[in-house]
C-alpha cells in the first residue's frame, strides 16, 4: 500500500515530507505554514485550511476495502 506524502513547510522555514494523518495534526497544532496540493500550495493561515473530519460522513462511495470481522470460532487462540 502506498502511503500519500505531502510536502509541507514549518513555521522556521524548514521543509519536509509527511503522510495524511501526519498532516491532520500538523495543522491542528500550528506547526506549519503551508502543505502542497496536486493544485498547488495551501497557506494555513490565509485559506482557513482545516482538518478532515470523518465523524459526520454518512457513507463512503467508494468500494469495501477492509477486511470482515473474524467470526467467533476463528477468534479462538
């Protein structure tokens, strides 16, 4: 499985590589300025970027990707 990395910029300057989840609490915490989009880079501050918020999605339109749940027999170790 690939894992998306977004280039962003700290607020020192620096630059560096970092995954979706990795993002989420960079933004949540104010460490970095920017992060690049396939459209481009975000400013933080200006654009209001906020964090994805998964909690009030009704569905997901896109096909079952996990596993099903072990069933009880299969559970037993």
């Amino acid at each position: 499985m690939k894992i998306t990395q977004i280039k962003v910029v700290y607020l020192d300057g620096t630059t560096g590589v970092v995954s979706n989840d990795v993002l989420d609490v960079l933004i949540a915490t104010g460490k970095i300025k920017c992060f690049k989009r396939s459209d481009g880079w975000v400013d933080i501050i200006r654009d209001h970027a906020s964090l994805r918020d998964y909690r009030n999605a009704t569905s997901y339109p896109g096909p079952e990707r996990r596993a099903p749940w072990p069933d009880a027999e299969q559970r037993k170790d």
